[in-house]
C-alpha cells in the first residue's frame, strides 16, 4: 500500500486586508497547518533602508531566512514583496503570489516598477488577485491569473448596534481618504452629507490618507487609526456606511455589509463579476437622499437588503484551502522533480 506523500510546508508570507491571515487560519480549521509571517515582521514600518539602520534590519533577514529554510512552497502576498526573499544568502523556494491592487494597479504600469512586479509574477507558480477592476492588468501581466475574491471572518464579526438605539444616529465612511478610493467624490459626498443630516446625526471616518484632513475641514469627525476589533466595534456602531468611490468593493464594505449598516456607494454601478452585491448606488444626490430614508429605520433597510449571506457566500475563504493545497502540492513536487 503506497504512502500517502506528505503535505508541504508552507508559509504565507506578508499580508493585506487579512486575506493571508484568513486563509491560514481557515486551513487550520480543516487539519492543515500553514505559517504565517504578517507584515509587522516581514519589513520594518521604515523599510529596509541600509545605512545607520542596518543592525535594526538584521532581525527582518534572518526571519526571510528562516521562513525559506522551514517551506517548502511560500504564498507571497503584494508583488514587491517576492524581492525580500530573493537573495543568494536565501534558499530559493517556490511561491505563489497574491495581487492585492496598488502593486498590479499602479506599480505594475510604473516604469520605475513594472520590470520588478513582472518579475515577480513570471516566476510564481500560481498568480491571484483580489480586485475585479484589475482583472485586466492581472491576466495581461499573467495570462493564468486567477481571480480570489477578499474575505471576511464570520467569527471575528461583532453584533451590530446601530447608533440611533442609543441616540447617536451615525454615517462611517469606511475607507481611507485616498485617490484609490475615489477621493474627489468621497469628499463631494462628505459635503452633501453634512449639509443635509439631521441635527445629532454623527458623520464620522477615519484619518487615515492624505485627505483625511480635508474631510475634516467639511465636517467629517475623524477617528484616529485602529486596530482590526476596534474597527469592526465602529464599523459596528453605525447605521449607515459610505463605501470607497472607485467602483469596487473591498473589505471594509463587505465587514459592514456582514455587520449590518446599510453600505451605500457614491458611484453609478460596480464590478461585480455578474453578481450584483446588495449594496445601493448613485450619484452624491441619490447618495444622500438614500442615507436619509435609511436612517429612518436602519434595521429596516438592512433587512431589505439582506447582504450578509450574500458576502458569506463569496467571501470567506474555506472553499479555497482545496484548491491551494493542491497547488502547493504541484509546486513543491515540480520543485522537488528539478533538485
């Protein structure tokens, strides 16, 4: 009777909006056991600079080295993170990798850029991204690139308890105040919203972006940066929540709409891969005239819609620990046939 081979080792190594950290903890839950290295310990919050800095980066190497030593296969999250662990004191490992936006939306299309987030892709054995409106850069950059949508976990959700129950009506903008976002409608819908809530009505977001401080000049109160629970507890707090103005979802709204608040986004449509997410779309007026009418009875208006199946439905990562280990599987075998 053959011996079954055994799993790989594997790490995934860096992280944004949790999805490494997500699929880790989803493998665990079916008996597989998958390092974990988050971005805090991947590069210093400096990066890696040299110089007088170099001793404080010894630490961040030696965590490279070890991650290859202990894999045998490593799933890459973010392109320009590959060159961390491309070094000749590295032994070379194969990896999957993770588009997560700006490194295939932006960087890719940079000249500064392309050649080293292009190297990265070509040398993966396997290439997602995470964002439907770069499907088009992805399988440009790589013609087998698959699609992986974002995640939420179900159990890290808190219970919602929308802020008009204790008096505080409350409209959260969930996303940072950034030109990836669709900063310029973002602070259009900001102006509109202030003008036209009720009195006592809260319009709160987050500092964080390099337009944070405008956002505040139109009114908007801002709360500083948190860590992930207590952004889930403010998520959690408000009856209604404005999604970013670039035409996609990400993992902000898709926590609101599992948490509750009504998610309204200023734009006339979204990519949505054919599945429309139950969320409500316009223009800034439509916007503010919608918010209205979903303050008056918040709970109400996120029965209408009902998003949170629909987000645990394609949005939690189970279904592709499958799919990844055989994938590791095929990589760590191939890596193995040319030692």
């Amino acid at each position: 009777m053959a011996t079954p081979t055994p799993a790989p080792r594997v790490t995934h190594f860096n992280d944004c909006a949790f999805v490494a950290r997500s699929l880790v903890a989803a493998a665990a839950r079916q008996g597989l056991t998958w390092g974990y290295v988050p971005p805090e310990l991947v590069r210093p919050a400096e990066g890696f600079g040299g110089g007088a800095g170099r001793l404080a980066e010894v630490p961040y190497v030696l965590r490279h080295m070890r991650t290859a030593l202990t894999s045998d296969v490593i799933h890459v999250h973010y392109a320009t993170a590959v060159g961390l662990l491309q070094h000749a004191y590295i032994r070379k490992r194969p990896y999957a990798l993770h588009l997560h936006g700006t490194d295939i939306r932006r960087l890719w299309r940079a000249p500064a850029t392309h050649d080293q987030v292009q190297l990265a892709i070509d040398g993966a054995s396997a290439v997602y991204y995470t964002n439907l409106d770069t499907v088009e850069e992805a399988t440009t950059a790589r013609a087998d690139a698959a699609y992986m949508p974002a995640f939420v976990d179900p159990d890290a959700l808190p219970a919602w308890r929308p802020g008009s129950e204790r008096g505080e009506p409350t409209v959260l903008f969930v996303s940072r105040w950034d030109d990836t976002k669709g900063v310029e409608t973002q602070l259009e819908t900001a102006r509109a919203l202030r003008s036209a809530l009720p009195p006592g009505t809260r319009l709160l977001g987050l500092d964080w972006g390099p337009a944070a401080r405008d956002a505040a000049a139109l009114g908007v109160e801002l709360v500083p940066r948190l860590d992930h629970p207590a952004f889930l507890d403010l998520i959690a707090s408000a009856d209604v929540a404005i999604g970013q103005s670039a035409g996609i979802i990400a993992v902000s709204e898709l926590e609101a709409m599992a948490i509750g608040p009504t998610v309204l986004c200023p734009v006339p449509e979204l990519q949505d891969g054919g599945d429309p997410p139950p969320v409500l779309l316009g223009s800034v007026p439509d916007l503010v005239e919608q918010t209205l009418v979903a303050l008056e009875d918040p709970r109400e208006s996120s029965n209408r819609l009902d998003a949170r199946p629909w987000v645990l439905n394609k949005h939690t990562p189970d279904r592709w620990i499958p799919v990844l280990e055989k994938v590791y599987r095929d990589a760590a075998a191939g890596a193995s046939g040319r030692s």
